[in-house]
C-alpha cells in the first residue's frame, strides 16, 4: 500500500509539473496581447505567487514521496530482524 502511496504523490508531482508549464506557456499568451501597465498591475498583485506557490507544492510532494519511501524501507528492515 505504502508503493502506491509514493506513487499516487509521484503521480500528483508530475501534474503539477504540466500545470506549471501550461501555466508558463498561458502567461506569456496572455502577455503578448495584454502587456501594459494594467496588465503588469494585476499580475504583480494577483497572479504573481502562482508559480512559487506550485514550485514550493512540488517540493514538498516530492519529500513526502522520500519520508514514504524512507518508511517503507524501515517496515521491510524491521521485518527481517524480526
């Protein structure tokens, strides 16, 4: 169960992945047509977090997918000593 625990927050990883990149790719969309200083405006106070924000969501699935991994490596020893 715990395999697909780390697999399922893996999985989770890597969507974050192509969300933040068709963010990326959305943004600068949007930027060619909309590029003043309304536009500049809006995204430094609404939008500009997004991408840190998912950065740091990315970061912290993938220690939680190494303490799994940590615990699963500990059951499996703890049952050879056993």
């Amino acid at each position: 169960m715990s395999t697909r625990c780390r697999n399922d927050i893996v999985g989770c990883r890597s969507r974050l992945q192509s969300t933040l990149s068709k963010w990326g790719e959305t943004t600068s969309i949007i930027e060619e047509s909309w590029n003043d200083e309304t536009a500049k405006s809006f995204y430094s106070q609404s939008l500009s977090d997004v991408e840190p924000v998912i950065k740091r969501m990315m970061v912290a699935l993938l220690a939680a997918a190494d303490l799994v991994h940590k615990m699963e490596k500990m059951v499996v020893d703890t049952d050879k000593h056993d």
